[in-house]
C-alpha cells in the first residue's frame, strides 16, 4: 500500500507530514488523541541521514508531548550500503536512533509499529523493531536476512536452509511467520483506523515476544532457555 492512502484509512480524523524525499515524521489526530508519526516510503534503504531525520522527530516529541504515543510506518529495503555511510559509522547513527526510542518509551510513549511495504535488515531493526507492539497489513514483507546471505554468514548450504525454512519459521522470511514467532503481534485489515485505537488502548505488559512465539509454535526453545538463564541453570 502506498503512504498516502495508508495515511487516510488510519487517520480519517486528519494528518500532516513533513516528507524528505522517502523520510516522514509529523502528527496525526485519533479518537483516542493525537500520535507522532514517523516513517519511511517506497522500500526507502536507511542511512545515516535518515537515521538523523527520524530521531530529531522523536526527540522533538519526547521533549514536547513525552507522553504522546509514537507510530512507526515501515516500509525499507534494509540499510544504505554506501561507502560515505559505512566510514561514518552507520552502526552508530543506528544506535543514536534506537536510543532515542527507548528515552522516549522510558518518558511514557507507547511505540507501535506498522509495516504496510517491507521491512528488511539494518532498517527495520534500527527503528521498528524497537516498538512495544508490531503489526503489519496482509501484503507487507518481513526479513531480517535473506536466506542467500544467511548461507554466507552461517557458512550452511543453501539449499539445507531452505529445507529448514519450510519446517521453521526462524529460518523462514514472511508476515506470517513472525506472527508465529511472536515479533509482530497480528495482522491489520479492513478497519486500519479502529486496530490502531485497539493497539494504543492496550495495556503495557513489556516485552512478551518468546512467551509468545512459544505459544504459537514459532520459537519452541527462547522463553525456556531464556528462563533457565535467570534461574541461573545456564
């Protein structure tokens, strides 16, 4: 779905952006009150410029309204893989921007994301993995790593991971499958407007996503290795 008819199913109450060039951060009006809006359009790859533009938006809402829940739209092709963006320390800009999320959940923001294109790699993880709830419309596209460059890291033949990624939703890229896997809480149709108010309305519980992937068969292992840690079994 394109931003700007995604803006007008979600907010029929009214909106303003300021868009740089695929970059987006502004306000809009719910029944529940007004949210922060920042984001990225048209598969937007995030460097550190973006990075920059997204947490002065943040910022600037943590330091006026830090209370005001902040909705992040995604839709990135993953993060620039540019020389200039890598000398200039990319990771860190990432960092700085994730920063600015968690000082703003720490001063009282709800963080819900939205994923409405694709979400892959550095640019989802840099800003829209960082929220308490993520969704994501039917049609969206979610990978952290392509299955082709899982093969160069892990140094596991392709064809070995592709076989897993049928059995295993860790292996596998798709909306659904991190469903499964707890790190997006469900799919938004139909009444995008209302799902967002059911979203912000929800009570803050932190972060539940390996006791649920565990309950929906996604990730059978994390919440009980991750128990046994605490317990100081591991």
């Amino acid at each position: 779905m394109q931003l700007m008819p995604l803006l007008e199913r979600l907010f029929p109450l009214g909106h303003s952006i300021l868009r740089r060039d695929d970059v987006f951060s502004g306000s809009a009006r719910t029944a529940a009150g007004e949210v922060t809006l920042i984001g990225t359009a048209n598969r937007r790859e995030v460097g550190i410029d973006d990075a920059l533009q997204l947490a002065a938006a943040v910022l600037a809402s943590t330091r006026e309204h830090p209370q005001r829940p902040i909705l992040m739209l995604v839709d990135t092709a993953g993060q620039r893989l540019s020389r200039r963006d890598e000398l200039l320390g990319i990771n860190a800009y990432f960092a700085h921007l994730a920063r600015t999320l968690e000082l703003a959940r720490r001063r009282g923001a709800r963080l819900v994301t939205l994923v409405y294109g694709e979400a892959v790699s550095g640019g989802f993880l840099s800003f829209g993995l960082m929220a308490d709830q993520i969704y994501a419309l039917a049609g969206a596209q979610i990978r952290v790593m392509d299955l082709r460059a899982m093969a160069r890291v892990t140094k596991q033949p392709l064809d070995k991971l592709e076989a897993l990624s049928r059995s295993s939703p860790v292996f596998a890229p798709g909306v659904d499958n991190y469903v499964r896997m707890g790190a997006v809480e469900s799919v938004w149709q139909d009444d995008l407007a209302a799902a967002l108010l059911a979203a912000l309305a929800r009570p803050a519980e932190g972060d539940r996503r390996r006791e649920r992937g565990a309950e929906r068969g996604g990730r059978t292992l994390a919440c009980d290795v991750a128990a046994a840690v605490r317990a100081g079994e591991a």
